[in-house]
C-alpha cells in the first residue's frame, strides 16, 4: 500500500473510534490548534485561498528527498482542522504519488458535508491547489 | 413571558401549517432561524401551486381557450392581491419578476438611457450586493458617479452625511427598507422626502422588510420598490417591482420577447402597454399565483399580530444571548429592527459556531450575507445571523441558546 493510503487508513481508523459527532468534531478541533502555522512570510494575497465561510493560506516547498512539504492555515478552527488531516496525508509525499491520490477518506470519515463546495470554506480549491503544487514540482524534475 | 408572547397568535397551529417544520435534520427537529435568507412555505401555498399544474395550466394571456383564461385569471388577480396589499394606486405599477435582483436590473437598466456623466447616484452603506452591484454596473455605464451614504456603528445611516451628499446633481438614490445583514429599519419616509426635495428618485430593496411589516406604497411616495416571493412564505423566482407608473411609461422595456409586445414587424415594433411591457416570456405562471396565496396567508395572521411576536422572540433571545460571555450583537437595539440577530463570539469564527450549530439541528446563516461593505465597516470576516419568523418558538430559542452555548465550550 503506499503511503499516502496508509496513512488514510489510518486516519479512517482513528475516527472510527468516535461513537457521535461531537467527539469527531472536538477531535478536529484540536487538530486545528495544534496544526503548524504557516510562516507568517507566507501568508500573503499570493497564497490565500477565499472561500465565502473562511479563508484558506497554502504553501508548499520541494524538500531534499523531491517529497512536498505542505503548510497552511485558516481564519476557521475547524476548517483548520480538516486542512491538518489533508496535510498529515500529501505533506512528505512525492509530487506524483499526490497527483495519483483521492480524497475518498474524507467521506469515510464522516466530513464529505466539508468538502462541498457550496460550503465555500474554501477546502475544494485547497486540495485544487495542493495538486497544482504537484504538478508543478512534477514538471520542474521531469525538466531536471 | 413565554405565555403572553404565545398568546399573540397561536403557534403551535401556524407551525401545523408548515410541513417541513415538523422534519429533523442531523437527528434533531428542525429549528430553523435562517428565515431572512428564505421562508418557509406554509400548506396552502404549496397546494396552490399544485392545484395550478393540476387545475389551471396553460399559457397566459393569449389563448381563447377556457383554460388559458382560467390561468390568467388567477394570475391577474394574484397581481391584484400584490396590488392592495402594497397599496399601489393601480395594476399597471405591479411588475411580477423573478425577484429583487431582477426588480433592481430593470430599474438600473432602464436609467441607462437617462443619466449621463455628473449625475450622482446615491447608495447606502449596509446594501445587500444586489443593490451595489447593478448601480455600479449603471455607473460604467453611463458616467455617473456612485456616492455612498455611510453608517454608523450602531447599525444605522449617517442622515448627517446622506444630507451634505444630496444636491442637485443627485439622480437616484438606493437604498433598502431593512438591512439583510443586521435587521436595521432604515428612516425611508425620511431618505425619500428629502430625495425628492432635490428630485431625485428613489428605490427602496424591501425583500428584507417585507415578511415583518406592511410597505404601503403610496403613503411612503416610493418611486419603486422591491419585493421577492420567497422572503414572504411564497415560492422561488418571483418578485415585484413597484414603480410609479409615469415613470415605468418612461423607462424603457428591459428584455423583448413575447408578450410585452403591440405590434411586430421587422421595421417597427411597438410595445405592450404597462405591466406587460415589462413581462417578456412566458412568466412564473405558478409562482406568480402562489405569490398572491402567500401574501393571503400572511395577511389571515395579520402583520401587526406578525410584528408584535416577533419583537417579542427578538427581545427575547437577545437577553438571552448577551448573557453569554464574549457576545458582540452587530446593528441597533431591538426596537429600531426586524428580528434579525448578527453576532460574533470573541475569538470564534462564524463559520464554526454555524458549523456546530448545524450538528444540533439549528439553522443560522454565517458569513458576509453579500454584504461584504458592512463586514469591512466592523472589520471582521463575517457573522452569525440568526432571523426570526412568525412561526419561531421561545422554545426553539432556547434550544438555540443551548447550542449556542455547547458550541462556544467545544471551541473556546
């Protein structure tokens, strides 16, 4: 399996520990605390995402291993905390492994309602943007 | 207290009317406070319409048949209704259109002919973008300048500022009967009397005022006035504009097609007279009948019954929710507005309490209401709004303050 399903199983499995949605959500809730903080250098026009809820920041560099390294950050605790789980899965993931990936485990996990996009929080062109990150450090190594 | 305000009307009855109040949502029943963005339909004007498809459908005023003229019929009468409950002077004045936006289009489109480079037009601060965007559209347009009356912080216009921009040069001016975004009742008798001192027009957005008082057009001596459907118990897609009617003769038709025709031929085309120059198409045939059912149903309760139970619903869940620690209620006191809460909680964003709430059952809308100016006037992202309608409970409140309450602890 490779890691980034791993890594959604794994997740599927943590909250499969939740008996109600109050504990999925306090459970996210504290993801959203404890996500790292993007570099305040980064969180400029250039890198923010605007949904009509809430506000998105993204970025991501290319780490010496060719692996993405994703941060980010968001005006909306829970919001944040979807975007610590959508991290946790690409972040430290080669650019064509990511390319390759779904986000079918959000809907396992009993959050789909967060990622649609008349929710406008933002996450949809979030992941949008994680992907076109891959695929732009996909082109920069394959011109290497 | 519970007693006497459930004492004005009764309901528990009024809810039997509204089929989807009686349905859970997240496994809890349904309280629903998002009633400024749309309201709910109650039996009868369900029925109605389902009475047209079933009854009366055919195509208006063209065919001989008996059946065209049945649907006519009802659809001239629905106007009727709309006609005497706004009090216009006559049926010429009563548009039917798909709504506010499309009310206001019409209105901006046609003053295109008419105004040109030095005019001014007049838009207040706290506008639904429907009643920014149009007359911005206008002012591209046309070369005219769009000046802004501001507000204040507490939820209300600065008339000050809205009499030192008044002049001569001053052609329109825009504005809404009560804010979307904070429930404020604007001073339009005021805005209107003086804008016609300088002779300037005036157009009143009424979509948020409509479900809680009576507009009566011709004691306010509105130039137009907007009004959608579906604020007001009725269907979807379809609204009025009133209009003064020598002004709606001079404007011109704001889309050709059928019906709103005299005469066609490929040299000259001569139009209907008034309100049909202003209904190309096939209308809302349904939606315009239900419309009149609404506005029936509304008035059975009564408007006065109406307003007293909402203010008091409004008085009370605002006790209720200043006694929450961090509360920020955003526009005026309870008495200068409709029954509209806009609130933030310090340090939690709107999205999550709406998001939470939801969970509990609880519909409130969150975010900037398209009113993105009077978010930037407060500097914040967005708010909670919670709006009240006739059919709300104490109880309901209660459960909301309840939420509200697990919310905040979850997220704090």
């Amino acid at each position: 399996m490779s890691s980034i399903k791993t890594k959604q199983e794994d997740i599927i499995e943590e909250f499969s520990m939740f008996d109600d949605w109050m504990q999925r959500y306090e459970y996210m809730i504290e993801l959203g605390k404890s996500l790292p903080i993007i570099d305040e250098k980064y969180k400029t026009e250039d890198n923010i995402i605007k949904g009509c809820q809430s506000r998105v920041w993204l970025y991501a560099e290319m780490d010496e291993n060719q692996k993405i390294e994703y941060t980010a950050d968001s005006d909306a605790i829970i919001t944040k905390g979807i975007i610590a789980i959508l991290i946790r899965v690409f972040s430290d993931e080669k650019p064509e492994h990511i390319l390759e990936a779904d986000t079918d485990f959000i809907d396992e996990i009993g959050l789909k309602e967060h990622l649609s996009p008349t929710r406008a929080n933002g996450l949809v062109s979030m992941i949008k943007q994680m992907k076109m990150y891959a695929i732009a450090y996909n082109s920069q190594q394959n011109q290497a | 207290m519970i007693n006497t305000s459930e004492q004005i009307l009764d309901v528990e009855k009024i809810r039997q009317d509204f089929p989807i109040l009686q349905r859970e949502i997240n496994g809890k029943p349904l309280v629903y406070f998002d009633n400024a963005a749309t309201s709910q339909t109650p039996k009868a004007v369900i029925d109605c319409i389902v009475d047209y498809y079933e009854n009366k459908n055919a195509n208006i005023h063209r065919g001989v048949h008996s059946l065209s003229q049945i649907a006519t019929d009802a659809y001239e009468n629905a106007r009727e209704t709309v006609r005497k409950h706004f009090n216009a002077k006559s049926a010429n004045e009563i548009i039917l259109t798909a709504g506010t936006t499309h009310s206001i289009n019409l209105v901006a489109n046609g003053y295109s002919h008419f105004l040109k480079s030095g005019d001014e037009i007049l838009v207040s601060a706290m506008e639904h973008h429907s009643n920014i965007v149009p007359w911005q559209m206008l002012c591209n347009k046309t070369g005219a300048t769009l000046k802004v009356i501001p507000m204040l912080n507490n939820g209300e216009l600065d008339l000050q500022v809205f009499d030192d921009l008044l002049s001569e040069r001053t052609k329109m001016v825009f504005v809404n009967h009560v804010s979307n975004a904070l429930g404020t009742i604007n001073p339009i008798e005021e805005i209107i009397n003086k804008s016609h001192k300088v002779g300037a027009k005036v157009l009143v957005d009424g979509a948020q005022a409509a479900p809680h008082l009576k507009a009566d057009v011709q004691a306010l001596d509105v130039d137009f006035y907007t009004v959608s459907a579906h604020k007001i118990c009725g269907p979807t897609g379809v609204g009025m504009l009133y209009g003064k009617e020598e002004l709606l003769n001079e404007l011109p038709p704001y889309q050709g097609g059928g019906e709103m025709i005299a005469e066609v031929s490929f040299e000259k085309t001569t139009y209907a007279g008034l309100p049909h120059k202003f209904e190309a198409g096939t209308p809302n045939i349904s939606g315009g009948i239900a419309f009149g059912a609404a506005l029936d149903y509304m008035n059975a309760i009564g408007f006065d019954k109406i307003a007293d139970y909402e203010m008091q619903l409004l008085v009370y869940a605002t006790k209720a929710l200043e006694e929450i620690e961090g509360v920020r209620i955003y526009g005026a006191k309870p008495e200068k507005k409709t029954a509209v809460l806009s609130f933030n909680i310090e340090g939690i964003h709107p999205y999550d309490i709406g998001t939470l709430l939801d969970k509990m059952g609880v519909a409130v809308r969150t975010g900037h209401h398209c009113a993105q100016p009077i978010m930037s006037f407060y500097k914040i992202p967005g708010t909670v709004r919670a709006s009240f309608s006739f059919y709300n409970t104490i109880s309901e409140i209660d459960v909301f303050i309840s939420a509200l309450k697990k919310a905040k602890s979850m997220l704090s």
